[in-house]
C-alpha cells in the first residue's frame, strides 16, 4: 500500500509519516530528504525552502509536475508499505493511482494558519524560524505552495490537525481503520 499526505507547511505530514512508520511499519519517503536535498547537496547549495522551490520548480518545467513522484516512485518496492508526505500536484495523484491503483490512499491534513506559523518558529528549519508573519504566508502563495489546496480535494481522507500529537495520532488511527477495512496491507 501506498499512502500519500497533502498538505500545507506544518500541517503535521511528517509527524503523520513517522507515526505510520513506527505504528504500522510503513517505509517513509520524503520529497525533501529523498529527492530534493541530495539534489541540492551535490550541487553544493544550502537546503533551504527558498532553494527547494526553485529546484522543484526547475525540474518540473522541464520534466512534468510529476516528476519528483516519478522520481520517488523508483524507491518503491513492491511488496512493502510507504508513505508519501508532500504530494502537491493532481498530476503526482494521478501518477501514483495510476501506478499502483487501489493500492494507492490520499490522505489531506490541514491546520490553522496561526497555528503554523507558531510551528515554524518552533521548528526552525529550511530557514522559516525567522520568517515575519507576512513573509511566512506569502510562501503559501508560491507555484509550489498553492495548489496544494486543489489537490486536497482529491484526498480520500482529511484530517484536521489543530490539537496535540496525541489527537493527531488518534485521528490517523481512525483514518487507518477505514483504510484497512477496506484494503488488506
């Protein structure tokens, strides 16, 4: 099975992904650490987000929007579990049902704005620690960034993560029920 999470930044994608590699055993595969970063890495440039976007944007003009799911895709085994945090584009969900069918699930989450950026001051990471307010959503409205709310919609399953860790794992586990009633893995 194939999971994918959508969503905006700090919405809780990873924190879902490693909740469903420790809980369920899926393998977690990661756009940034698993595509991106080592891209920028061998071309000597800081793993910022500002870098990310440009990288991402690159490669999807001259490949296609699906080509960092086409790329991530060639980690896949077949007879393992994964989880995708940070599918954007419809033309990645259409990849990855076409490529794995009914083995594939969408999940959204979503968060409140303030409650995000509260995040990023926390998180401190791809250099968002910093970010005044209007700056922090004024990302939201990048290529990369806003049509992440399009491709919510096509998700099989949202999950509202605004409380604690703890909610957020229990709503997983509830999203993870109706998967697996339907779907064995």
């Amino acid at each position: 099975m194939i999971i994918g999470i959508v969503g905006k930044r700090l919405t809780g994608k990873n924190e879902i992904a490693e909740y469903l590699s420790l809980k369920y055993g899926f393998h977690v595969l990661d756009y940034t650490k698993n595509v991106l970063a080592p891209l920028l890495k061998k071309e000597k440039k800081a793993i910022t987000r500002e870098n990310l976007i440009n990288l991402a944007m690159e490669l999807r003009e001259e490949y296609g929007n699906d080509i960092l799911t086409r790329m991530i895709a060639e980690h896949i085994k077949r007879d393992k579990n994964y989880v995708i945090a940070g599918v954007r584009f419809r033309e990645e969900v259409e990849f990855l049902k076409k490529a794995f069918g009914n083995g594939f699930v969408l999940i959204a989450v979503d968060s409140e704005p303030k409650l995000r950026y509260e995040r990023a001051k926390k998180r401190k990471t791809k250099g968002e620690g910093s970010l005044s307010f209007n700056r922090f959503f004024k990302i939201d409205r990048l290529p990369t960034e806003r049509v992440i709310p399009e491709t919510m919609k096509l998700a099989d399953f949202l999950i509202e993560n605004n409380g604690t860790i703890e909610e957020l794992r229990k709503k997983t586990d509830s999203v993870m029920e109706k998967i697996t009633d339907n779907k064995p893995f």
